[in-house]
C-alpha cells in the first residue's frame, strides 16, 4: 500500500464509513506506517471541525438518503475495468517481452499471468470506496454549510415533488394555473387527473422564522378547507412542494402560514397568501 491509499482509507476511517474489510487493511497499514498517522490526524480534526460548524445534527433522513442513493448505485466502476486494462501490457508488449525471454533462453517462455477473480473484485472494490468516501465527505460539507435535509436529499437526486411535476407534464391531460406573488414572484399549480398528484411550483414567497411553515389547502365550495400537507421554502424564498390527498375538479388551491407541523386546529389560522382557482 502506498501513501495515496493510506490517504483514502484515512478519509474514511476519519468519516466513519470503512467496511469491515477496508478497516482491516487500514489497521494494519496505520501499524506498519507510523509516519503516515499525521494524515490521519489531519483528516480526523477536518471532520470534527466541519461537524461542529454545522447549525445543527444531521437528521437521519439524511443518512436514509444517502444509503438509498448509495444502494441504487452501480458498484461496478467501469474504472475498474480501465484499472485492469492498464495494468496489463498491450499485445505488442507482451509480444516484445516474449520475444525477449526466448532470446536469453528458449526453455522460458514469458505469460502474463491471467487476473483472477480475486484481483478484479479487488480493483473493482478500491473504486466503489472512492465513491463512497466522496458521498460521505460531500455530506458532512454540506451540513457544515448548514443545508436542511430537504436541501440535500434534493442535491442527492430528484426529490418526490419533482419526480411528481415531471408526470405531470408529461400526462396529456396535464393543467396549469398561475398567479402573482405578493413579493414580485409567481406560483404555479400543476396537475393531472389521471396521474392523480398536484404540484405547487413558486418563487418570492414570504421569509418565515423557523418554528414556522407553509400550508396548502384545497378550498372545495362551502366545505370546511382540507389540509393537504406543509412544506419549506429554499434559501432564495423558492419551492416546489407535492400536495397531499386527492384534488376534485373545480378546487381553489390555497397557501397560507402556519406554525411548523401544520395548523392545529386542522383549519388555517392566518389569511392566505396564496389562492390560484383551478376553474
């Protein structure tokens, strides 16, 4: 092992994301190198200096999402295969060398030895941890930074309410409507009847603090108004969020501003800043 691959199982030792085999090897390693333990040390003190500027612990949905994405992920790095193939002598090489070996004896012949399964497991092996070391240390940036776990899942892959819209356009069936936002922005409300979801899409939404969210509603004549789920606005006062329940013909649509968790009382409590009709 070299200095470069001690550095990467540093990394991971320091983020927590060893394997039990590449813990071993890193034991090991560290055992035999003790002049290497300052890498160690500079990675470890790296990682408690990032966690500790974060505003807050990582919620587990974060970890949820990382190991979904992880788990979804090819682990066969066509590196791996690159690794391998560079590793090996072209034909005209191998010619040259056995060429060369009869030259000095003809009794020996000179064969690159075939790469066994082990070998090729190993390569591919090195090249998923890489992968995984980068996940892990992008996400402990990015609560350093402070990103909430919506934000990161979203950084992640496509969160459910986008996954939502793009059915939705993609439906022959799919509406629109749009007003203005107090603030300068805009909201649109997305849906499709036969894909059965509705997506509010705005920008210039109001700052709110903390212990507070936004509500959506579905305003349906003289009935009582229907929660349909909270959502947060990103850092620039934007949002995509999916509604929940079932939208009927004819709804208004409705955003209003509720304590965090949704309203208590199961009814809105302020006035809406937002109301898009749908008819």
């Amino acid at each position: 092992m070299n200095e470069n691959e001690f550095a990467e199982l540093a990394a991971g030792y320091a983020l927590g994301a060893l394997s039990p085999e590449d813990a071993q090897i890193f034991n090991d390693a560290r055992a035999q190198h003790p002049e290497w333990e300052k890498l160690v040390n500079d990675d470890v003190e790296t990682v408690a200096e990032l966690a500790g500027g974060a505003e807050a612990t990582p919620p587990a949905s974060i970890r949820a999402s990382l190991l979904a994405q992880i788990a979804v992920t090819p682990q066969h790095d066509v590196d791996a295969g690159v690794a391998l193939h560079e590793s090996m002598p072209s034909a005209a090489t191998a010619e040259e060398q056995s060429s060369e070996e009869v030259d000095a004896d003809v009794d020996t012949v000179f064969v690159e030895p075939t790469p066994t399964t082990t070998t090729i497991q190993a390569i591919e092996r090195r090249n998923w941890t890489r992968g995984l070391f980068g996940l892990a240390a992008s996400l402990v940036f990015l609560v350093a930074l402070g990103l909430g776990a919506a934000t990161i899942g979203e950084m992640i892959g496509p969160s459910p309410a986008v996954v939502a819209l793009e059915q939705i356009e993609d439906a022959p069936d799919a509406q629109q409507a749009s007003v203005d936002v107090a603030d300068g922005g805009m909201a649109t409300v997305h849906w499709s009847e036969s894909v059965g979801e509705v997506v509010l899409v705005s920008d210039g939404l109001p700052s709110i603090s903390e212990d507070q969210a936004f509500e959506l509603w579905f305003i349906r004549g003289d009935e009582p108004p229907i929660a349909a789920g909270t959502f947060d606005a990103s850092s620039d006062n934007s949002a995509t969020a999916q509604f929940e329940g079932t939208m009927q013909p004819g709804d208004v649509i409705a955003v209003t501003i509720e304590e965090e968790g949704g309203s208590p009382t199961g009814e809105p409590t302020t006035d809406p800043i937002i109301v898009i009709a749908t008819a």
